[in-house]
C-alpha cells in the first residue's frame, strides 16, 4: 500500500490560489518556487531539518569535514593567485554555515561570508563566489515536443490535486535554448530549462569586480543533457532518501530538483565577461586539489577503519558523488591561469 500523501495543507492551499489569480495554470517554474521557497511552508523554508541521514538527502558537506578541508586549501590558492588585499569567498546557500566552520577549522584567516537563498545580492564582490548544490534547486521550466513543436509544462489545479497542461512557451528565451535540437526527431520528449540558473549568474558577474565563480552541482554538459536516453528530463524528487518522479506528491515535504546544463552556464559566464577555466567532475577536482590532504590520510589509516578514508571515497568515487558531481570554475579579470590542471 503507497504512502499516504504528506503534503502542507497551508502551501497546497497557496498554490491553488496562485492558479486561481494566474488565470487557470502556472508554469511549472512558478509551482516549483511555490513548493521549495514560499515564505512559510515551503520545503528550504518551512524550518524542517533536510540534510543527512534523518533528512532527504546527503550533500558533501553532510559527508564530513574533508570537504571544507580541502576547500579550505583552494580558497587560499586563489587568495594568493589574485593578490587582492580584499580576497573573500562569498558562499551563496551555505544552509547554516556548516561548511564554513569546517573550512575556517583549518583555514581561520579566510574573510567568509554567507549569502542565504533570497537574500539580496552584496553590491560589490572580490574573491570567490562559491555554491554548493544551489543551482539545481533552483525553479526550472519544463518543456516536452507535442506535434513538432516545443511546448511548455503548466500545472492546473484538480479536484484531487494537480495535473499537468501543455500550452505555448511562456518565455522567448525557452525557444532560444532550444533552437539547435532536432525537434522533428524529438516526439515526446521532455526536459527543463534552467533560466533562473543563468539570471543567478548574470547577476553575481554584474557584480564580481574580479575573482572567480566556483560551482558544484548535479549536472552534464549540453551533449549529454540533451542525449536521447534522456527523453524523460532530469527533474527528480526526494523524500527520505527515496528518489521518485512525481512533484505532485508530498509537497512541501519532499525535495525536487533537477540537473543543471553547464554547457548553458558557461556560454551565459562567457556573455557575462567570466572565462571558463576548469569543467570537471568532482572527483577529479577534489584528488588534484586535495591530494596533499588525501595522501596523508590514507597513509595515516592504513589497513584500519577511518570515517576520513571513508569520505574520501564518497566524495571521490565515480559510484558515489565523485561523478555525479560536476565542478565550474570561471574566473572574471587577470588573475594567474595557473590554476589550471
């Protein structure tokens, strides 16, 4: 027997009536701001503990402090690359600040400062502009071809809940990130545009005076998030640990989240003044930039348990997250390109 529906009575309440004013449906971006960030009750806002094994998912920092430790290590290399008395990491989502006190742990001298999800941007930023696993909870649209044509996800409100509606793109810029695919090849096919991603970066480069923009998420480079075998998108849902395809459920209460296209980040980084210096997965970033770091454990812990060995291999192993994670760096001004790998 399935699970009863836990959903928040008061956000489902909200979304109705948001569907009401909108005239019948909303995009699927709008519902998912709704469920993940109103004021209230939404899932990041509501006060509810979401991370670690009593929560819905696991993050890298959740895994432990080597994280932060080797974070530490690479922040202190930029500081030194770009020679700005000013030099801070602005962490935007830092989700109560546990990396920073593993970071600040071994690395105390470095200016940190956190920049919460909704609060409003510095106006002016040196150093580095940090995030872990803030672009992929951030709304997306959806989109699926319908007869040849790209048509947008909307949700109507029903008597027993939600459903879906396919209606004409409600932003140009939706029909110019999707200009180039084959569409008459495309029937059926179904993924999500993350604009909000790319106005996210726009704005922190508008006020980056020069450093870099280091990003870590779930996600693929344009090839492969627009693959065949992705035909379903990438829009996933957690609760309890449990993955599932359906946000209609338990909202409020479950996770939703969906991979972010880093082809798209770095051509919105390159209009934006910012020049990709590193793509790559997690694992690789954190054994070339951690490996003094890593080397000492596994040396220190040889042939014994050690929950610091352990996290190595969560954070690094293609199976875990050294894979699934995806690492931009872009830089904006002249500090030294050799940082480079």
């Amino acid at each position: 027997m399935p699970a009863p529906d836990s959903s928040v009575p008061e956000l489902v309440a909200e979304i109705r009536a948001d569907i009401a004013r909108a005239g019948g449906h909303i995009t699927f971006a709008r519902f998912m701001e709704l469920a993940l960030y109103q004021p209230q009750f939404g899932y990041y806002t509501g006060g509810a503990a979401r991370i670690g094994r009593h929560g819905d998912f696991f993050t890298s920092v959740s895994v432990g402090p080597l994280f932060g430790r080797i974070l530490a290590g690479f922040f202190r290399k930029l500081r030194a690359a770009s020679g700005a008395a000013d030099f801070a990491v602005w962490e935007f989502g830092g989700r109560g600040g546990e990396l920073r006190a593993d970071a600040l742990a071994v690395a105390p001298d470095l200016p940190w400062h956190i920049v919460e999800a909704g609060a409003p941007l510095p106006g002016a930023m040196t150093g580095c502009v940090f995030s872990n696993e803030l672009l992929d909870a951030l709304p997306v649209h959806r989109v699926q071809v319908q007869g040849g044509a790209w048509r947008e996800v909307f949700v109507a409100a029903t008597a027993a809940g939600f459903a879906e509606e396919l209606a004409p793109l409600s932003d140009p810029r939706l029909a110019e990130a999707l200009a180039d695919l084959p569409v008459a090849q495309m029937e059926g096919y179904r993924t999500e545009i993350n604009l909000r991603a790319q106005e996210w970066l726009a704005q922190v480069a508008a006020r980056l005076r020069r450093g870099w923009v280091l990003t870590f998420d779930y996600g693929l480079a344009r090839d492969e998030y627009f693959a065949p075998h992705r035909r379903a998108g990438h829009l996933q849902c957690y609760r309890r640990h449990v993955r599932h395809g359906d946000p209609f459920l338990d909202i409020g209460a479950q996770d939703l989240t969906a991979h972010v296209d880093f082809s798209a980040l770095m051509a919105c980084g390159r209009a934006q003044g910012l020049e990709t210096v590193r793509f790559c997965a997690q694992g690789e970033f954190l054994l070339d930039e951690g490996a003094e770091v890593v080397r000492e454990i596994i040396e220190r812990d040889a042939g014994k348990y050690s929950p610091e060995r352990n996290a190595i291999h969560q954070l690094v192993h293609p199976a875990h997250m050294g894979r699934a994670f995806q690492v931009l760096l872009q830089r904006k001004g002249g500090e030294s390109a050799a940082l480079t790998h």
